[in-house]
C-alpha cells in the first residue's frame, strides 16, 4: 500500500519541486516586498504601541506578543489567499485550459500542487530576508524592543510548525476555490481585489483579533481565514497555550477539507459543461 501510494504522490511532488525551484528566480520582485512589507510593519507596530499606551485595561495580549504577531504577518504576507495564480489565470483566459484537461493526471490536484509551490515560493523568498532582520539587524540598530522575540517556549515552536503546515493546505484550499471559479468569471481580477479586504481583515492582518470587539469574538473564532495567520502567530507567541494548539489545528484542517470539497466540486461541474472557443 505505501509504495503504491509513494508512486501516486510521486507526480505532484514533481510539480512542487520543479515550480518552486522555478518561482525561486524572482528574487528582485521578492525583496522589493520585503522593503514595503518591512515599512508597513514598522507603521503598525508604532499605531499599535500608541494605543497600547493609553490603554485604560488590560488588553488581550501583551505588546511582545503584538509584536511576533505584526512581524509575523509581514514575513509570511505572501503565503495568504490574497490572488489567484497568474499562469491558471491566462490558461482560462486564453483556452488553453483544455489541453491541461488531456493531461493523465487529475486536474484539481495538478493545479492544488502547482498553487501550493506558488505560494510558499513566494513567502520564502520574502521570509528569509524579514526574519534575519526582525531577529538581528533591529537590536543593532538600537532597536531591540522592537525585534521579533523568540517563540514563547520549544512546545510552541513545534505547534506552530504544525499549525504552519497547515495554513499551508488551507491557504491552497481557499486559492484552488477561486481558481475554479475562473471557468466562469474568466478574469482573475476582481477576486484579487476582493481577497485583499476580506483576507487582510478576517485572518488578523490589518487588526490582531483579540483586539476586536468582544461582540465580534464569536464569530471570528469559528470563520475559516483566522487559521491563515491569527492562529499559527498566537501559537508562536504563546496567546494560544500548547495545550489548545491541537484542537485550532484541527479546526484548521476541518476547513481545508470543507474548501477542498467545495473547490472538487467547483472543478466536476464546470468541466462538465466547459466550452472553449477559438481553433
């Protein structure tokens, strides 16, 4: 059974490597990322703290933990469901999805592991040069209290690791949604521009969400897009304990399954009913 199921992953794991390794040429385009997203983590931290400064109670969580909280968001900004994948794009646009749909391999999982390379290509470049700076240039800069602090114990670090993991699946899940939306709307745009409100303020990117109100609470826990940063980056900090980690990851996979599902769907019923124009 395992090698039988090594021979079927086999493909896929192909399309990872050679992709990654492919998207790993746009450095220029990755540090000029990092610069802006280096910047606007700056702005936040200082909005942050001034109102930490005059908080009149006890906020939810403490300003280290806001702070591996921001430049965390901002090292991994890229990894989110903030677009759809610009070669799936042009092959709906152009047609050429239709030789795509001749390969001898399942179209969903083709394009899921082509969009899992895509994503975390892109957070790499970016992540590397965000963290050494958050980690060793801001101390020696005179700015240590500001610098990423460590992760709140080992525990913590490994639970974040799993909960990266699987921000991972659902952030593939969620883009793989709307790459089969494609089949109708052709053109990618509108989702971008929608992505980037509706990621940016339910996964905890533009507010922490323990910051938001306490009405708000309720619902905010149980949406999809509070595992694509708010979980993994409280795990780190130690706002989320080592012994309720396991249960978010779980509820982070529960929903990479539901968009999976949803996206599988998607994908079996516009292929049936896919027309290609052109010759």
């Amino acid at each position: 059974m395992k090698p039988r199921m090594a021979e079927a992953l086999r493909p896929f794991l192909a399309v990872i490597g050679a992709r990654y390794r492919m998207l790993l040429q746009y450095r220029a385009a990755a540090f000029a990322g990092f610069g802006t997203q280096l910047f606007w983590g700056a702005i936040k931290l200082m909005i942050l703290a001034a109102f930490y400064g005059v908080a009149s109670s006890e906020p939810p969580m403490s300003m280290t933990q806001i702070i591996a909280y921001v430049w965390l968001g901002q090292a991994l900004f890229a990894l989110l469901p903030w677009n759809v994948d610009p070669e799936i794009w042009e092959k709906m646009r152009t047609g050429s999805v239709a030789y795509e749909l001749l390969r001898p391999l399942d179209l969903y999982a083709f394009w899921f592991a082509s969009t899992v390379a895509f994503k975390t290509a892109s957070a790499t470049l970016r992540m590397i040069p965000m963290v050494l700076t958050c980690v060793f240039v801001l101390p020696l800069v005179g700015l240590p209290e500001w610098a990423l602090p460590p992760p709140a114990s080992q525990l913590s670090l490994l639970m974040f690791l799993l909960a990266l993991g699987a921000t991972i699946l659902l952030t593939t899940a969620i883009t793989m949604v709307l790459h089969m939306a494609l089949f109708w709307t052709l053109s990618g745009r509108g989702f971008n521009a929608i992505m980037y409100g509706l990621v940016g303020f339910f996964s905890g990117l533009i507010v922490p969400l323990p910051l938001l109100p306490d009405w708000l609470q309720g619902m905010l826990y149980w949406q999809p897009f509070r595992g694509l940063a708010d979980v993994p980056f409280r795990i780190y900090s130690g706002s989320i304990a080592p012994a309720e980690a396991g249960f978010e990851i779980l509820l982070q996979l529960g929903w990479t399954a539901v968009m999976i599902v949803l996206g599988y769907t998607v994908y079996w019923y516009a292929r049936s009913r896919l027309v290609v124009q052109g010759g």
